[in-house]
C-alpha cells in the first residue's frame, strides 16, 4: 500500500541554493513529482536595462550570475560591441580572458563547496572559500570591487594589469594546483560521497537536448559542447584545452567535469599570462566622455561559456543611446527545469544532491 | 510548404530567416528533423507588433539561425511540442510580455504571481503604479494597488 | 559594574542577561541573492564570524535571534521573509546587508523590489555595500552587540 506525502522545500531552505520552491510528491520516500516555483528572486533587470545606456548596464549583468560576474560582463559586453562595433585592443583581451577564467574557479569553489555542505562535509567548504578568498583579493587589486566587480567596460578594461597583480595571480595559480588535488582527494576518499553521488541524478543526453540544457550537465551526460571551443571568443581559439566529458551521465560525472574544467582554467591562464602582448588596454574611441554617446542599431545574439552553460545575450538596438531590448538567455534557468524529470522515482535524499550537483544560480534562473 | 519572406545575416553573423506566423510549425518540424534545437525565445514589443525571435541551434554543425516571426494579436502558435525547452520559455514570454502561445498545456506566470496586472516588458507598462503582493495562510498570492495588503 | 572586595563583580541582571545575549547570537540563513555569498563569506574561515560568537548559522527561525537579510527582497519574497520574522522567538534582531535591503540599491527604478525591507521588519543594523565585504558585516554584527550592550561608540 503506499502512502502519499506532499512535501514543500524552500523558499528559504538550505538546500535550495537559491530561492526556489518544490513541492514535491512523495510516494513513502519516492519522489513521484517535483513543481518547481521560481520568481522569488525576479529583480527586472532587463526592464532596468532598457532605461539606462549602453555602457551601464554591466552592473546589472555582473548580478545576473552573481558568483561568476566576469563570464557575464564578458557575455554583455560581447554583445554591445558587436552591435555598436568597437574594436578592443589585444591587451584587453587577453585580461578579459584571464579574468572570466579566475571568476569560474571563483564561481566553482562555491558550487563544490555547498555540494560538500549538501552532503554532510563542512571540511572542503573552509578549504574552497579559502580559494575564493585569495582570487577575490586579486579583484580587489584590479577593480576593487570584491564580488561583483564592474571591472570591463565598453572598448577595454577599467584599469590595466600591473606588475603586483601578475605576481599575484601567478602566485595563485602555483599554490592552487596542489590544493585543487588537495581538495578533490577530500571528496573522493570519501565513501559517502560516491554513495550519494554514484547512480543518482540520471540525465540522457537525448532530454538533455530537447530541455535545452548546456555547460557542465550536458558535458556530464557525454556531449562536448561548449562554446569556447566550438565558437571561440576573446582568444580561446589561440591557448591549448580539452573539453572534458563524462559517460556516466549521473552527479558523480557532473562533480568530475567540474573538477578538470578547474584545471583546464588554470592551464589556459597559465597560456595567457606567457602570451598577454604589451600596448594599450583601452579603445580610445570608448574613452569616458564618448560613453554615453555610443549608438547601436539593429539585432545581436552573441553567447559565452559561463560556469553553468551557455549565456546568450540578445540586444535589439534602435539607433539611440539605449537598448530597445535586453534578453539573457541564462543556462540555469533551463538547467533548472530539467530537475523534475532527473530526480523522478528516486530517493527524496538524491533529490537535494541533484539540486547542488545542477548548481543553479537564483540571480541568473529570475534575473 | 513554408515561405521564407526574406533572409538576411545580422552582425554577428547569424542567419536570419523572416516568416509568417502561419508557416512556423512548418518550419520549426523541418529544422527539427535537422537536428536542430531551441536556444532561447524572445519577444520584443514594437508598439504596434511584437516580434517573436527564436534561436535555433545545431549541435553537430554547431550552425546558430535565428527565426523571426511578427505578430499583431498577440498570439503565436507554441513549439512545446517540438522542443521541451519551450515550455519554460513560452511561460516567461507570456509572463513579460503577454504573448500568447497557442496549444501550451500550461500557461501561467512564472516569475511574477499569478494575479499580477499588466505585462512588464510591454513599452506602455506604468512603472508609477506599484503593486503589491501578499500571501495568505495556505500560501496563495494576492496582488493589489493597496499599500495596505501588501506583506 | 563595580569590582567589590575578594575580586567579585557585582552587577544587575539585566546587564549580565544584555552581555551573555550580545556574545551568543545565532543568526538565521536568510541568504537572498549576492549577499548571501559574501555572508557565507564571513561564516568561512578568512573571516571568521566565530570569533565574536556567530557562527551558528542556523536553518530555522525557531532557534535563531537575528535574522540577516542577506539580498535583495523581492515583494513576492516580503510576505514570506515577514512571516519567518514572526516565527523567531524574542528576543530578535535584524540586520539589513546590502543596499538593495536598504533602499533598493541599483533596482529602486524597477517593479518588483521592496524599496527597503524596513518597511517589512523593523532593522536594528545597516550595512551598506554592494555587496558589503565580510568585514563591514563584521563591524555590523559587532555595532549589533554594542546596541544590545546599551553601549554608546566612542
């Protein structure tokens, strides 16, 4: 005989990340059918974005994806220029690159860390913030904004590399290599985290494709899609790095996905910081009293590789200071909703490692 | 068979197709069986039209095109059936925009509550006239212009 | 308080129950948006809240005395953040994170944002920053105790 449960989680619970609500149907301990409520978190930032001009609307996209601002400003600003055509300069591009690539670890150390917590470890929750904390004073350095930083700009950046800042990454990147083993060696020994991970969270790659899922999922279920590779931007197409996959298609293979992209981000700013070109980190024709000046016209869709998919932005100019349109297509959103289909008939406890192991960013899901 | 009214390229260097709304299903089956997926659904209100845009990727070729339909009432026919990712799309659109999606099983709101009045992306939405949102002991939400009912 | 003879402090009830309070608080999760991270921040070990008695961050109102309202408060999310305020046992406190929390921050011009949760909850403490580091939440909870201590900055 069974016994039916409805259960509600959230909107403030810890297991969310985020403010989402599901209300899950449970048969005895088998979740039956989860209804996902979200819009808790809706700030308009596209309405916002129609009101203001071009160039200031980064801080609004830096809040998309708060824990991941450089990919999103990157993702923005390759829009912008795309429709207004300025050209940056090499230099700037370079730093751009370095930049999203310390903010997708920055992002990661919090998405592995609440994964731990999720699990029952509070260990490699201190050892990643650790991490987070040291790439973060390296931002301050640079823009001097911790977390969401506004550091790029129209036609560069807001202010250029000096030597301290150089030293300071490549100190990173030298101790961060034997702490991400470190850490993942704390994951892995441990035998409950196979047992919660291993088997749980099923997603096939073909309903992969049909929800539109992208970024670390779709990779984890066996598909190498991801757009610095396979549409490069910035340089991407100029430094050396594999796009892991994995063919187990569960959370364990998400985790293991994340972890080597964290170590393909450290070998592409190693390649960066030997390549990164002397001369001018800003496109004088964007210089500040020109800013608000800038029109654009016509349609862009440009996308990035943010830490969780693909991050679309669509502009619609109409020949003024300001956008007509401002849409972001945002990976979580989507990844969001494919949780239903992966958790059912499992276990209620595999339902919250998937929640963590989907890694969905509230900012981003509501925008 | 559908009609293509005009193909462009934009600055990015996508390819633009313009077509009817009538011929959209057609199309959309025709580049499904193309193996082509849905990215994102936009809708961009232009006073006295709202254009609809999807963006439609293919894996394999990994070749972006952008489909453009304009619509005068309101309604479009949905693609749910073709691509599971529209579901939650067409429900934000309709929410922000108030497009209509002709053949969804399930549109309601999605980030705003259910009671809200008007649709925010629209250019004649009042920003002036605030709204607010309370919550009943069963967890239902009531929207008015009362600052009083709110939370 | 004054030191009598044999080193024994006399004191009133009130300030010993107003001194045990201030170095034991146990703030609730109410992570938001942006903030939250920074909050998780401060829970970590660079800046570590423990030291000033915090770092129990506890998951429910029940067993909680401050609530930090870590991002921005959406009016659908008002309703819901006032009830979890009435579910806290007195003695409470609040403390607003954030400008969004504040006065809305880079979304007063928009639709859905409560133009400062102070009209929702009444906020003892205003830590202003977008979002404010670990360490301006530190001197906030610090300020916190200092209010609950009736003590005045000098």
């Amino acid at each position: 005989m069974s016994h039916w449960i409805e259960l509600n989680i959230g909107p403030v619970h810890p297991a969310t990340h985020g403010i989402y609500r599901f209300r899950v149907k449970l048969n005895e301990e088998t979740v039956e059918d989860v209804d996902i409520t979200i819009g808790y978190l809706h700030r308009n930032a596209e309405k916002i974005c129609e009101l203001n001009y071009f160039v200031n609307n980064t801080i609004y996209f830096d809040r998309m994806d708060y824990i991941d601002a450089m990919n999103m400003e990157v993702g923005y600003l390759r829009a912008v220029e795309t429709l207004i055509d300025m050209e940056v300069p090499e230099r700037a591009q370079w730093i751009r690159m370095i930049m999203a690539e310390l903010s997708r670890i920055a992002a990661r150390m919090v998405g592995i860390g609440a994964l731990g917590l999720d699990v029952g470890m509070l260990t490699p929750f201190f050892h990643t913030f650790h991490e987070r904390e040291k790439i973060q004073k390296i931002f301050v350095e640079a823009s001097g904004g911790r977390q969401e930083v506004n550091y790029m700009s129209i036609g560069g950046v807001y202010q250029d590399f000096n030597d301290k800042i150089i030293e300071e990454i490549k100190e990173f990147i030298a101790g961060f290599k034997g702490k991400l083993e470190e850490m993942v060696k704390m994951f892995t020994d441990s035998e409950i985290f196979w047992q919660r991970n291993v088997g749980t969270g099923v997603l096939e790659p073909d309903i992969a494709l049909d929800y539109g899922v992208t970024g670390p999922m779709l990779r984890a279920s066996g598909i190498p899609y991801d757009v610095r590779k396979d549409s490069p931007y910035l340089f991407y197409d100029k430094v050396n790095f594999d796009v892991p996959i994995a063919r187990t298609k569960d959370n364990m293979g998400r985790f293991l996905v994340k972890v080597e992209e964290l170590r393909q981000s450290v070998r592409i700013i190693e390649q960066c910081l030997a390549k990164l070109p002397e001369g001018p980190y800003f496109n004088p024709k964007a210089k500040k009293s020109a800013m608000l000046l800038l029109k654009g016209q016509g349609d862009v869709f440009t996308r990035v590789e943010s830490e969780s998919g693909e991050f679309g932005v669509f502009i619609r100019g109409d020949g003024g200071v300001k956008p007509y349109r401002v849409h972001a297509r945002s990976p979580s959103f989507k990844n969001l909703a494919v949780v239903p289909i992966m958790t059912k008939g499992s276990l209620i406890a595999d339902l919250i490692i998937t929640i963590a192991s989907v890694d969905a960013v509230a900012g981003e899901v509501d925008r | 068979m559908y009609k293509i009214i005009s193909e462009e390229t934009d600055k990015s260097g996508m390819k633009v197709l313009n077509i009817d709304k009538s011929d959209l299903i057609e199309l959309m089956e025709d580049y499904k069986d193309r193996k082509y997926f849905l990215s994102s659904i936009t809708g961009v209100d232009m006073k006295d039209h709202i254009d609809v845009i999807y963006h439609l990727h293919n894996f394999d070729k990994n070749d972006y095109i952008c489909v453009k339909v304009s619509t005068t009432d309101e309604k479009v026919p949905s693609i749910t059936k073709l691509w599971k990712a529209a579901i939650v799309d067409e429900r934000e659109q309709y929410d922000l925009m108030g497009i209509t999606f002709e053949g969804h099983d399930n549109l309601r709101r999605i980030l705003l509550p259910d009671d809200w009045v008007g649709h925010p992306l629209r250019k004649d939405y009042d920003l002036n006239k605030v709204q607010y949102v309370s919550v009943d002991r069963d967890g239902n939400e009531h929207v008015s212009f009362d600052d009083k009912e709110g939370w | 308080m004054k030191t009598g003879d044999m080193g024994v402090k006399t004191t009133t009830l009130e300030k010993a129950l107003e001194w045990g309070r201030s170095n034991s608080l146990w703030p609730l999760t109410m992570g938001l948006a942006c903030c939250a991270i920074e909050m998780m921040a401060t829970q970590a070990a660079d800046v570590d809240v423990a030291r000033f008695g915090s770092e129990i961050f506890r998951n429910s109102p029940r067993q909680s005395d401050l609530m930090i309202v870590a991002g921005t408060t959406t009016k659908r999310m008002a309703p819901r953040l006032k009830r979890i305020y009435e579910e806290m046992p007195y003695p409470k406190y609040v403390i607003a994170m954030g400008v969004c929390v504040i006065q809305g921050g880079p979304y007063v011009d928009g639709y859905s944002v409560v133009l400062g949760v102070d009209k929702v909850v009444p906020v003892d403490v205003y830590v202003p920053g977008c979002p404010p580091s670990p360490q301006a939440l530190t001197y906030g909870l610090i300020t916190l105790q200092k209010k609950i201590r009736n003590e005045t900055d000098r």
